[in-house]
C-alpha cells in the first residue's frame, strides 16, 4: 500500500513542470510560483482535515515546533529551488539534478535512520538514475541547459529532496502522516513568505484569473493530495524504497509531455524510461519479498 501511495505522488508531481512552465509564460514569477503553490495546498489540508478529521491535528505544541520548522524550512528550499532551477536552466536539467536525491536518501537512511540498503537495492538505485539520466538525455526539442545558478538551485532541490524525505520518513513514522504534512505545507508557508519578502520586498501576485485558477489546481493535485500521499507511504515504507518509486515522476512528465507539448522522445529517452520503470517495479517486487 505504501509503495503504491509513493508511486501515485510521484505521477502526480510529474504533471509540475507543465503546470510551472505554463505559469511562467502566463507572467507569474517563479519565486511566487514557489509561494503559492504551497499556500493552495496548505489551505486545501486544513479545510479538508479540519472538516473531516480535526482530532488527527491535534499535537503538542513542541510537535507542531518540529514539524512547522523542520519540514517547513526543508519543504520551502526545495519549492523556492526547484522553480527556481526550472525558470533558470528548464525542466530536463532540473529533473536529472533532482534525481540524485534517491541515491542520497539509500546513502544516508542507514545511518540516520538505521535502514541500511541491500545490495540488491544499490544496484536498482543505479539503473533507476541511468533512467532517469537517459530519459532526460532523449527528450526530443529540450535540450538539457547548463549554467552555474541554474545547477546550483537544481543540487540544492535535489538535496533538500532527499532531506525533506529524510524528515518525513522520521516525523511520519513518530507523529503521523496527517499533521507532518499539514504543518510542515504550513511551515513551509511562513518560511517562504518571510524569505520573499526580505529578499524582494512585494510578492508579485498572478492578475488573471486563469493564473489563479491553474495555480488553484497545481496545488491542489501536487502539494495537498501529492504530498498526503508521499508522507503517508513515508509513515508505512522505508525512506530509500519511497525516494526511489518517486523516480517514476519524470516518466510521467515525459509521457505528459510528448502528448501535451508535442515534445516526444528519441530511443534513447525511451530506453531511459524503461529503465525507470525496471528500477521501480524491481524496489516493489524486491520490498514484497523481504517484508515481514
């Protein structure tokens, strides 16, 4: 079930850079992209879970501490990244950059969290990440960019990636998934205003009401519904198995794409994605075996 939560979040999260690019040439900056987008989604869990299960959000304060400034600091530097390195080099290199986070969640999940990899799951991390790679590499008109801020936020996103699962592995196993997503989207909320607005002074808002409405439903679909699922499979799964069925998002932004933009794939991107797709039925399959 778990794993099966973390591969939904990942297809629906391979639908952002669509939603970003459209946004982006709609006039909203990426700074309020990363902004509001968690503040739809922060508003859409509170209203759903403070209706339907409002015991699930009461914690101590200490754990609202925890969560609201641990996942909210880790979650706001991957949206402020990630639409960053988007704008600055595009989605390829942001998705190849983002994806070294599996490889880092295996590396530091068994010191951390004392969920040491088999070697059977190394050896599906690395064919996961040629995927990844290749499927990047084969786009067809998307050329892969490069320049050091564009790079620089790409690591960072891909870091703070791996961090954020890190932390929601933790805090879902300790304090459940509802109010570790609720308040680390809250926090991140706060955390992102408060940087805005000490480094640019004015958070530029969409003026159209079509901006709006597709942001409504970015963070709708990719931040309440995505990130419920993602903690929630965090709270039942290990860390490195949840990152690495993540790695099933840019197969879905490709397929997206190629049916959406016209983009399409040489034979090496769809190499790439059947590699993708090997590396994650291989964690599930090998993850089913092993389990108690």
């Amino acid at each position: 079930m778990g794993y099966l939560e973390a591969i939904a979040a990942a297809c629906l999260w391979g639908s952002s850079g669509i939603f970003s690019v459209h946004l982006f040439r709609m006039g909203v900056p990426p700074e309020t992209v990363a902004l509001l987008r968690p503040v739809v989604g922060a508003l859409v869990l509170v209203a759903v879970f403070g209706v339907l299960r409002p015991a699930s959000l009461r914690v101590s304060r200490r754990t609202i501490v925890i969560l609201g400034l641990g996942g909210g600091v880790t979650v706001a530097i991957f949206q402020l990244a990630y639409q960053l390195s988007t704008d600055a080099v595009g989605v390829p290199t942001t998705v190849a950059l983002l994806y070294l986070a599996p490889a880092l969640v295996v590396a530091a999940a068994g010191p951390l969290l004392g969920e040491w990899p088999t070697r059977t799951r190394v050896a599906l991390v690395v064919v996961t990440l040629v995927g990844v790679w290749l499927s990047v590499a084969g786009a067809e008109h998307v050329p892969a960019a490069f320049g050091s801020a564009g790079l620089a936020w790409g690591a960072l996103a891909g870091l703070s990636y791996a961090t954020y699962t890190l932390f929601g592995r933790f805090a879902s196993a300790r304090y459940g998934a509802t109010p570790t997503v609720v308040y680390s989207t809250v926090g991140a909320c706060v955390v992102l205003t408060v940087i805005l607005l000490s480094v640019e002074g004015t958070i530029a808002l969409p003026d159209t009401v079509s901006a709006w409405a597709l942001l409504v439903v970015f963070g709708a679909t990719t931040i309440a519904l995505a990130q419920f699922l993602f903690f929630d499979a965090l709270a039942r799964i290990e860390a490195s198995r949840a990152s690495l069925a993540t790695a099933i998002e840019p197969v879905v932004a490709a397929i997206l794409a190629t049916l959406l933009l016209d983009q399409g794939l040489r034979s090496l991107g769809w190499i790439g994605i059947v590699l993708v797709v090997a590396g994650v039925v291989g964690v599930g399959v090998a993850g089913r075996r092993t389990a108690p």
